[in-house]
C-alpha cells in the first residue's frame, strides 16, 4: 500500500541543519553545499532524511547499507532494496514523500503561480486548456490540473522525455481521471490542499494512499531513532 509523508516544516536553523547533515551520505552532503540558498540545502536534507527513515524504518534495515542512485531519466530510486519504489518533491517549506512497492510519483507546488497562464498555454492538452478556460476558480483548477500532471510524468519515470500536453487529466462526474492514448481506469489520484490553498499536492499510485504528516521534530526524533550518523 502507498504511503504519503508530508514534513509541513523543513524550516531548519543552522544548528539543526549542522547537526543532522551528518546522516547524510557524503555524496548526498556535496550536492547540498552546491544550493546557493540555505532554504534550498533545508529542502534537500529534509527530503533525503525522509527517504533514508522511512525506508530504514519499513524494512527493518540498517540505513548504513541503503544506498541511492537514478535512472537514466533522473527519478530517484533505492539500489540496495529494489523493490522499494519511492518519489519526493518539496515548495516553500513543506517536503512530501510517497513510498510503495509499485511505481509512484508526487508533486507539490505553491500556488498560485505567476505564470499560471503561460504554463497553462504551453503544457496543458487541448481539453484542459477549455476546461481552465471555462472554470470560474481558476487557480483552484490550474493547481489540481498542474500537480497531477507533474505527479504522472514522475509516477512513469520518464522526465523531460514524457510531453505534458500529451496526456490529459480530467473529470468524469467527480472523479479524476488521465487519458494517455487509452483511460487509466486502475489508477489512484490522491489531491490535497494545505495552509489555506496556497500549497497543493499530487500524487499517482496503483493504490489508495495512507497519508500523515510530520512536523520537524517528529522527522527529527524518527532520524535519530531509525539511521546513524555517518563519519
């Protein structure tokens, strides 16, 4: 079964950054000194600690011997257990993860955007640019519309390789579907919206997803319990 976490805090101080960087792998540490910003390196170490707890935690493994790497096409995945399938995404200061052992994919994304019409133009099919066009809460559906769609091309793994405009999210009565060449009638398309709707997340599964949230004391109480800090 999925399992969706969102950190609804990955504002950390510098203290806290410092002290828990330190379970991070030494590759995973180099790539967060590159950011530029210090909210950017918050993101990326609060996203790589909830993958190595929660994997850690739901297999029973010793975090030392879990190891990570991507596909061809950039999605993350986790070498040293296989069938872990697993995918994270973060905006503004809250972080989501949904694991399984099927494909997934999640998105979140602070809305609204300013180039909410331009990415609407130039991503969006045919049929979701006249239902957009016709909705009267136009940032309501444009963040539905658009976090699925990032959800989806991160659920097949495929990146840059996969067009939006090619598939269509839609509704049929009140659910949510995707027509991609033929209807995914068997997936499970999980929309949530959080700090009065400026926040909206996405995700794909095959089924229904448990979802929780965390604060970032209680990432950091699961970090301390379930990894090991790495010399």
């Amino acid at each position: 079964m999925s399992k969706i976490v969102l950190l609804n805090n990955c504002s950390f101080t510098k203290d806290e950054y410092n002290n828990y960087i330190r379970y991070v792998s030494w590759e995973r540490r180099e790539k967060l000194e590159k950011y530029q910003l210090f909210m950017d390196q918050c993101r990326g170490l609060a996203a790589a600690l909830l993958a190595r707890s929660m994997i850690s935690e739901n297999y029973r493994k010793d975090d030392r011997e879990i190891t990570f790497g991507v596909t061809e096409f950039g999605k993350p995945v986790c070498r040293s257990i296989p069938k872990v399938q697993f995918n994270l995404s973060h905006a503004g200061t809250y972080v989501a993860g949904i694991f399984d052992e099927h494909p997934v994919g999640i998105d979140v994304e602070q809305i609204p955007d300013k180039k909410q019409d331009q990415i609407v133009e130039e991503f969006f099919s045919q049929m979701e640019k006249d239902y957009y066009q016709k909705c009267v809460e136009k940032e309501k559906t444009f963040a539905t519309l658009w976090t699925i769609k990032e959800a989806y091309v991160k659920y097949l793994g495929c990146g840059l390789n996969k067009e939006l405009d090619s598939f269509t999210v839609y509704w049929e009565k009140d659910e949510i579907k995707i027509y991609d060449h033929e209807i995914h009638e068997n997936l499970a398309i999980y929309i949530n919206s959080m700090y009065k709707q400026a926040y909206y997340l996405a995700s794909i599964s095959q089924s229904k997803p448990d979802y929780i949230e965390w604060s970032k004391e209680e990432l950091f109480t699961k970090v301390e319990t379930q990894c090991n800090i790495i010399m």
